[in-house]
C-alpha cells in the first residue's frame, strides 16, 4: 500500500476532463487512507480514486471547489461524518464496487445538501428491501440514483409512504431485512411503481 502523501499528490496526472472539470488522478495506488489533501490547494473540481484500498469515506480537508468524486473498486464500508463542511460542492459521488453494506450506513449522505448524483452500484446493501426508497428518502436531493433519474414528483410522493421505512429504520440499521409481508400502499409497492430513466454514465 502506498501512503497518500504531499509528493504523490504533486506527482499525480492532472488534466481537464471530458466535461471540461480540473481532474487529479489518484487511481491504482492502493493508497489505504484519504489524507493529505490539503496539497492540493483546492484546485480541482474532480478527484479520481478508483482502485485503491481506502476503507472509510473521510479524512477530507475544506476543498470549496470539489465537485467530483470518483471512489470505484475500494473497499468503503463506512462513510464518515461531516462531509458537508468538508466537501460544500460536492454534487456527484461514486461509490460503484465497494462493501456498504448496511442501509443506516448511507445515513450521513444526507447532510450533503449540494449531492444529486449518487451511484452504490455493486455495494452489499443494494440487495436490501427497499434500498432504493430508503435512499430517496434519506437523501432527498439525489436527482439520479445508480444512472437511473429519479422523478421529484415520485420523490414527493413517496415521503409519506417512506414513513413505514422510517418506522423500520432501528431494524434496517441493525442490517435486518423487514418482514416479507406485503401490505397495499406499502413501501415495496411505491417501489415497483417508481418511474426511472437510465442516465449514461457522467464520469
């Protein structure tokens, strides 16, 4: 494993994307933790950290300008608390390939008022009951979810029906699934009725 240092951050390939954003390419170090960010005087409005061995989603100065955050192929399992101090304008996260694996672990998503892009793709709790909803409804500024749209007129209306998932939440938290009853108007029926576009995918 490589130690995310000063020097490796100045070594890294820097480029302008396909969208035109200031990019840092951080990929394939194996770097186990994020630290040392302050190296890069905030001038990027993309990070690349795809293919690395970092744990837990924090360890991130004040970077105003941080837009982008490409985590793909790591091993996140815990997403660390006060993103929104750290990171204000982040508006697009990549999480596709990790190990999230509890519903209550997404919790602190939502104080990421700027995020509206969000893929967990390939993640332990995307097999969850109502993982989609809890989502929604957890971080409801979120405009496309795993390359799908979501709807805000769906988003609206499925607060009151994600009241039963809030009901549930000290089971879904504890990594319990709910019961596989189905009851009309319930959360799992909102679900299947949620209308979705697949989006190609931005970075």
């Amino acid at each position: 494993m490589v130690k995310l240092t000063a020097e490796l951050i100045e070594q890294a390939a820097q480029y302008t994307n396909a969208v035109r954003d200031r990019e840092l390419d951080l990929r394939g170090y194996k770097i186990p933790v994020i630290e040392n960010l302050g190296a890069t005087l905030d001038q990027f409005d993309a990070i690349d950290f795809s293919d690395n061995e970092i744990r837990k989603l924090d360890g991130f100065p004040l970077l105003r300008r941080l837009k982008t955050l490409l985590m793909n192929n790591n091993r996140i399992c815990r997403i660390g608390e006060g993103l929104e101090q750290a990171l204000p304008s982040l508006t697009e996260l990549v999480l596709t390939n990790n190990n999230i694996s509890e519903l209550g672990e997404l919790d602190p998503l939502s104080s990421i008022k700027s995020l509206t892009y969000l893929s967990i793709l390939r993640n332990p709790v995307t097999n969850k009951k109502h993982y989609r909803l809890y989502v929604i409804y957890k971080v409801p500024q979120i405009r496309v979810l795993d390359f799908q749209k979501v709807k805000l007129k769906t988003a609206i209306a499925n607060a009151s029906t994600l009241a039963e998932v809030e009901r549930l939440k000290g089971l879904l938290q504890a990594g319990q699934i709910p019961g596989r009853e189905r009851k009309p108007g319930s959360a799992e029926d909102a679900e299947e009725e949620m209308e979705e576009d697949t989006v190609p995918t931005g970075s």
